[in-house]
C-alpha cells in the first residue's frame, strides 16, 4: 500500500468537508481575482421597456451602471460630512464599489481592505457609515453578479473580519458589527432568492423552448409520415389498374400484326418492339410496386373499388348511423379507373371524417359528370352530438389532397356557413378519342408495285422514329 492511498484512507469524513470547503473558497473567491467581468446592460425586450420608446430604451438599459455610481456617490457624500478625514473616509469604500461594474471580485476583497482603513481612520469601529453603505453595496452587487455560494462565502469572511476587528476594538460598546451582519444577511438572503427564481424562470423557458421544438419537430414527422402512409396506400391501390392497361398494351401489341394482311416488316417490328416495352415496364412496375404490397400483408387482392360501388357504401354508412343522401347529375360513363377509384376513396373518406367528427349530422354525396371532368362534392350539416377529440384529424384531407394532385385536379377543404364542413373537388378527364373508320384491306404484296412497298416502309419507319 502506498503512501498517498494510506493517506487518502485515514482522511475522516470531517476532514474531507473542510478540504471541500476550502477548495470551493478558493476556486470562488481566489481564482482569477481580477478577471475582467464587466456588467452587461439590460435587455431591451423586458415586459416594461417594450412600452417605452427605443431613444428612452437605449438610455434605460444602463440604469444597473447608474445605480452602482449612484452608489459610490453617496459613499463619498457619506464620508464628506465628517469634517476630519472625509476624503479618506469617503473615497476609499466609494473605489470598490464602482470596481464592481468590472471585477467583482476583486471589488469585494478591496472593500474588505477599505474596512480595515476606514476602521483605523475613523471614530466608529469597525465600520463607519460609508464603509457599512459601501461594503454593503458590494456584497450585494457580487451576489447578484455570481452564485448564491459565493455570496455565502462572501458574508462569512465579512463575519470573520467584523469578529476579528471587534477583538482588537478598545470599545465594543460602539461596534457596528452586529447590525452589519443582520442587514447584510438580509440583503443577500433577498439577493440570494431572486437569483434563484430568475435562473428557475430560464431553466422553465429553455424546457418550454425545447418542448415546443421537439413538439414542432414531432409535427412535422408525423405529417411526413402520413403523406408517405397516404402516397403509399395510393401507389398500392393504382397497381392493380396500371398493371391492368399494361398488360392490355403488350397484348394487344402482340395481336396487331395478324390483324393486317401481309404487314411491312417495319410495322411488324414496331409492334414487337411496343410489347417488349410493354413487358419489360410491367416487370419494373410489378418489382416497384410489389415492395409497396409487400410491406402491407394484409392488403386486399380484391378489385379496386369504382363509382358503380357507391352505394353500397352509402348503405353501410346509413347503418352506422350518418344519414346520407347521393345526387348524380350529368351523363353517367365509364371514367379511367383511376379517377373513379379516387373519387370513391375521396367520398368514403370524407363520409368517415362526418362520422368521427360530426356524430349525429347528416350529409350529401354530389357526383357531377361534366364535359371535361368528373365533380365530387360531400357536404355534412353540424354535429348534433359530443365530438371527442381524435388524433388522426388532418391526415384524411392529406390524403384526397394527394390523389387530387397526382390525377392534376382541384380540391377545396373547408368549414361552412351552417358550422358543418365541405369537400369539393373537381378531377379532369380528357375526352376519349373517336374510334377511327375500319381500313380497307391491304393489297397482296406481289399486286401492290414497288415503290408502294417502299413508301409505305418509308412510313412506318418515320413513324417508329417519331414515337422513339
């Protein structure tokens, strides 16, 4: 065992707190004495110099500085009114005060210095009327500028100078000692309080900053989630209707060629090359879109839903309570599945949204089939029941946000007149085209002359080129 641990060993609990003490005493007040702290002016943004104007906040952020040489003054004015000595007497405590705008520690030990002076100087011991005013003023000038500790320790060596100079008093009947030490306690104990309110006030408003941030920041992951949740129950649901058109082109590009007699050559390839297109875009398509489903096990593998389902879910709607009732104006046809496979989760959705936050109100389901579009509009009176508080609100309007924009149409949201709510949009759809006439059959190869051959692979060729 070597020396220092045997050491460290016999060191008893009492002897540890007095070296503790100690090395905060001297990290406190010993360390770095005259280091450069100077005061910093107020903040302009306090709840009372916002109401002034900026020319009298500018002046009024110095207000600490002017009551420190304010201070300091009275110091010398509280010296100057003894006849003999005043200057001493006046001067001395006044230094240390207004050191305290700059270095407050040091500031403490020279009014610990200017005590004993003014002390020797002066007719009452050991502190005379501006020595206790500017010791006093120090005392709390330093609590307030450092920790509560320091003014701790600061009080106690004042405690251990006045009982130190009240030992070599000739007259203790005039020692100045004891009301020091109570008005002095008192002043830090406020002091020492107010400091420990204003640091809980900043620790409370950096935690609420910090609360409001990450709350912030948990907002908006949530709604990037539910955009991705959104976007990727769209992908999952408009694969079975792309899968489907891409597989009527690959088909429909490998039967083409029997359905000309005798085809160019050039004609032939294009469609063979359209179907191997078509083929290997359905691959990618399937390997795309299959990781989208297969992250959902539990997606359905039944037909996308249409229009031509609508009412069966307005019949399921009524069952769980919400009176509703479906308007259909125009012409009804057959629309891309896409769009009609939108429109219904647009109205299902919107039907969900009154039952959750509407209960007991009724609602109208409009289907518009216009020239250049299909309008969808659900309106829902006002809730007649009690409306619980529900986490996902927002995310649905997310979500019909999402298939308005991808199928380029226009979507209103929003509370009306009456206290209910309407979801209007409009999809477009562009007109299909005509079915051309039938084209009369080809001409054999061996009538048809050879410049005809050659322009109509002229023709074809142009084609393939333009369509590449």
């Amino acid at each position: 065992m070597t020396e220092t641990q045997a050491q460290t060993k016999t060191r008893t609990p009492e002897f540890q707190v007095v070296a503790g003490a100690l090395g905060s005493l001297r990290q406190d007040l010993l360390q770095d004495v005259f280091a450069y702290r100077p005061l910093p002016p107020l903040s302009g943004d306090g709840p009372l110099l916002r109401k002034l104007p900026a020319h009298v906040r500018e002046k009024l952020v110095w207000t600490p500085h002017a009551l420190v040489l304010g201070a300091a003054l009275i110091c010398v004015l509280l010296g100057m009114a003894r006849a003999s000595d005043g200057l001493i007497l006046g001067v001395v405590p006044a230094i240390p005060v207004a050191l305290t705008l700059v270095r407050p520690v040091a500031a403490f030990w020279g009014s610990m210095a200017g005590t004993v002076v003014v002390a020797a100087a002066g007719g009452v011991w050991p502190w005379g009327a501006s020595s206790l005013w500017g010791h006093l003023v120090v005392l709390v000038v330093l609590a307030a500028r450092t920790r509560p500790r320091i003014a701790a320790w600061a009080w106690a060596l004042t405690l251990l100078l006045g009982l130190l100079l009240e030992g070599a008093s000739p007259n203790l009947a005039s020692s100045t000692a004891g009301p020091m030490f109570v008005v002095s306690a008192l002043a830090l104990l406020v002091v020492t309080l107010f400091q420990i309110r204003r640091e809980a006030r900043r620790e409370v408003s950096e935690a609420e900053r910090e609360v409001t941030v990450q709350r912030t920041v948990t907002a908006v992951e949530r709604d990037r989630r539910t955009l991705l949740e959104e976007r990727t129950t769209i992908a999952r649901e408009l694969h079975d209707v792309v899968a489907h058109h891409m597989s009527v082109v690959a088909i429909q590009a490998e039967a083409a060629p029997y359905r000309v007699e005798n085809p160019p050559p050039e004609l032939a390839q294009a469609f063979v090359t359209i179907r191997e297109n078509a083929v290997a875009a359905l691959t990618e398509l399937r390997r795309v879109l299959g990781v989208v489903r297969a992250e959902d096990q539990d997606a359905p593998d039944a037909p996308q839903p249409t229009l031509a389902r609508l009412d069966r879910l307005l019949d399921n709607v009524r069952e769980a309570g919400l009176e509703t009732e479906k308007t259909v104006t125009g012409a009804v046809r057959e629309l891309p599945r896409g769009v009609e496979l939108s429109a219904y989760r647009i109205v299902q959705e919107a039907l969900s949204n009154t039952l959750r936050h509407a209960p007991g109100a009724t609602a109208s389901v409009e289907i518009g089939y216009v020239l250049g579009g299909l309008g969808v509009r659900v309106v829902n009176g006002p809730p007649t029941g009690p409306v619980e508080a529900s986490p996902g609100a927002g995310h649905g309007i997310t979500g019909m946000r999402e298939r308005i924009t991808m199928l380029s149409g226009e979507m209103t949201a929003g509370a009306t007149e009456e206290g209910g709510y309407e979801v209007a949009v409009f999809i477009p759809v562009p007109r299909a085209p005509e079915p051309a006439e039938p084209a009369e059959p080809a001409e054999p190869a061996e009538k048809a002359g050879s410049g005809d051959v050659a322009e109509k692979a002229g023709s074809a060729g142009g084609a393939g080129k333009a369509a590449a």
